[in-house]
C-alpha cells in the first residue's frame, strides 16, 4: 500500500497553533527543522520519538526543504 507524503502530514486550526505537524502527533514540521539544523540525522529524531517511523521523519523534512521560506520566517518570528 503506497502512501503519499502529503497524507503523513496535518494542519489544524486548534491543534499545535495551526502549524504544520505529523498527523496523529503534535510533533511540528518546526520541531524536526530545528533538530535537523542542529545537525540531528532523521535515526537520531527516530530515537528522539520513537513513535514517528524514518518515513514520517523525512517526509516532514521533504516538506520543510520544499517549504523552506515559510518555515524559516516562522521559527524566526516564534524567537522574538
């Protein structure tokens, strides 16, 4: 059974401030681009969350690298 990366992730109004997070968690795109800009490789995120799957974890930075600007304008915002 394939599954496209789109349906791996969720945006919610109510649920982690509307951003972008792994459907099912209230793990952010935010969160994992910043372990992966502190140099965390996605096994290390695995480990981190054992509950997300290495698809999960990449298809998230999939997002993130496709969406680069947005994301880096957002946690540049959420740091004032």
């Amino acid at each position: 059974m394939s599954i496209t990366l789109n349906a791996m992730l969720a945006r919610t109004a109510d649920v982690c401030g509307g951003l972008p997070r792994i459907d099912g968690t209230r793990i952010t795109v935010h969160r994992l681009a910043t372990l992966y800009k502190q140099g965390q490789s996605p096994e290390e995120m695995v480990q981190t969350y054992p509950q997300l799957s290495l698809a999960q974890v990449y298809s998230t930075l999939a997002y993130y690298h496709a969406n680069r600007a947005e994301i880096e304008s957002e946690l540049s915002a959420a740091e004032c």
